[in-house]
C-alpha cells in the first residue's frame, strides 16, 4: 500500500498569479493545500490532517492553530518575522519553526535601494554627463594633486545620512529595505501599514509608525510597496503630494496602479517633487505616450524608470520556498 503525501497547508496573502507560481514550483513529493485568507472554520478541518504549515506575509499561526493540528511537524514562515507566530506553542508541541528568505523580496529591496541611492545622487544627470563628455573644458593628466573635481559645478547631490525615509506597504519587501537604510544613517524611517508592527520588531528595524498624511510630510524619500486593492486603488495621489515637501523624492515598486502617474508627472514638471523614480506602472508594459518616459529622458528631471525588473532573478523560481520541508523529511528518511 502507497503512503500518502505529506500534506502542506500554504497561507497566503498573494493574488491568484503569485499563487499559482508558488503551486507550480511545488515538489511532486508534497501535497500542497493553498488558501488565502482562509476562515477559522476552514482552518479547523484543514488543520487535523497537515503536517506542515507554510505562512507567507501577514498570516498568523497562533497556539489554537497548533493545537488542532496534533500531526503538526514544521511551520516555516517565508520571511524573516516570526512576531505572529506562537514559537512558544509550537515549542510545547513539539513543533519546529523555521524561518525562510524570499529571494525576490530581497531583491525588491536591494533595487529600491539601489533607486532612493539614484536619486539622491542624481546618476542620471551624472551618467548622461559622463557619457557626453560635452563640456569644452581642457583636460589634464591626474595623479595626486591634479584632477578636476565636479568640473560640472554641480551643487546639489545630497545623500541619505539624517534624511527621513517613509515606506508605505510595510510588507516583507519593508523590511528588508529598512534594514538596508540602517547603514546609510537616516535620522528616521517612518512606516505605514494596516496593522502597526509590535515595539519590538520597530526597535529591531529601528522604524515607526506613522499614518499616511505624517509619511508624506516629513519623507526626504517615500517608497511606496503598496500592494494592490480597491483601497490602494491611486493611493498615491495628487493629494499625497501636495502634503510633501519640494526637495522630496518617491520611489515606486508597488503595484503598478497604486500610484497616479499623471499627478506625479505634473508635481515634477512644476518642481513641486524633486525626483521620482518606478519599476511598476498602471499599464504595462510601459508605453511611449506614459506622462513619465518624457521626463525620464530629460537628464535634469531626476525621473529613473525601470521595466519592473525589481524582482526579476537569474532563475524565476520558487521552489526554494519548500527547501526547509524536503531537508526535514530527507533527515527523517521518509521523503519518497
């Protein structure tokens, strides 16, 4: 007689297409159960049969969860934060909890970086100056005492050492960017999301909460990660940026319409914004006629665009996310 698959239960917030590549990826060896969202009276007929848990973003596993899941072996949280989470419980049962990196999210926020670091050192205008060399100005051999420092003259590349970063969408992308700006010094990253962290996951990231009008405020540099919903729907309007100060910069790697692109350019052509730069955009792929590509070709505007590119990896795929089960079922010598 066969056995039967290890069954996984996979929590999710994502969309259908997220899921669907997370299902896709999914070792043959495992039987994966995905819900979104799922209710208490789904959980409760779920859970008896499970041996594993895998919960991604903002789904808890709480001490009922575990106690109604007695053939529980594994949670593994894709992610770095266990706050929701009862380890605790699942120490008392006998339960491993296992945390494990997204690679995408990590790489979502190395471009963020890469683009607040952009902007505040205008590399456009530095790189189309670089490469046009056309300046009329002589040239001599350098060595230790003779080189030609900023011979363009340029006064106003700042840095981020005691600039205020906000980051609207406080997801896992969130948090990998916000332990990156540490090292660069910030007076302050403000955060927002639907639900405030708890103090001790702020005082590990060095964040605080704060609501979207005081994100909007006090940013040198708002990032917005907002994930898409009739709520979100054109968050970033308008109405944001006029609460934000001139010398402000946004930069954009949430859902492409989050922001409203019309409103943004019109707050950088009237210099109302000091810079923007985006990897999504509300229609995509991104077209000639969209406000930003004018912009974005002028090296004085200090617009970057990117072509959603933040996530993309040498190998789009997920199945990394199931590593931490197939090591521990190799090790229990019951993977088959």
């Amino acid at each position: 007689m066969s056995q039967s698959k290890p069954k996984v239960l996979f929590l999710t917030d994502r969309g259908e297409r997220q899921q669907k590549w997370s299902l896709q990826a999914a070792p043959p060896a495992l039987e994966v159960i995905m819900r979104r969202r799922p209710s208490a009276e789904e959980l409760r007929q779920l859970l008896p049969e499970v041996q594993f848990i895998i919960s991604e973003r903002s789904e808890p596993v709480t001490a009922s969860m575990i106690a109604t899941a007695p053939q529980l072996k594994m949670i593994l949280r894709l992610g770095s934060l266990l706050y929701d989470i009862d380890v605790q419980a699942a120490e008392q049962a006998g339960v491993r909890v296992v945390s494990q990196p997204v690679i995408s999210t990590i790489y979502c926020a190395e471009h963020a970086m890469m683009m607040i670091l952009a902007l505040v050192k205008k590399l456009g205008r530095g790189l189309q100056a670089a490469m046009t060399a056309d300046h009329g100005l002589p040239a001599k051999r350098t060595d230790e005492d003779t080189f030609s420092f900023n011979w363009l003259g340029f006064n106003d590349i700042g840095g981020l050492i005691g600039k205020t970063v906000a980051i609207l969408g406080m997801g896992e992308i969130g948090v990998e960017l916000a332990r990156r700006l540490i090292a660069f010094r910030p007076v302050g990253v403000l955060y927002n999301k639907r639900q405030p962290y708890p103090a001790q996951v702020e005082r590990e990231l060095a964040v605080s909460y704060a609501d979207v009008e005081t994100c909007a405020r006090h940013a040198d540099v708002l990032v917005s990660l907002l994930p898409y919903s009739t709520a979100t729907d054109r968050l970033v309007n308008a109405d944001v940026f006029a609460l934000m100060k001139a010398t402000a910069l946004v930069v954009h790697l949430g859902s492409g319409s989050v922001i409203d692109e019309q409103a943004l350019a019109s707050a950088l052509r009237e210099h109302r914004l000091a810079g923007a730069a985006l990897d999504t955009y509300e229609y995509e792929p991104l077209q000639p006629d969209n406000p930003l590509v004018p912009l974005a070709r002028d090296p004085n505007a200090n617009v970057l665009l990117t072509p959603h590119t933040a996530a993309a990896t040498l190998r789009p795929d997920r199945s990394g996310d199931y590593q931490p089960i197939l090591d521990y079922l190799a090790m229990q010598g019951s993977l088959h």
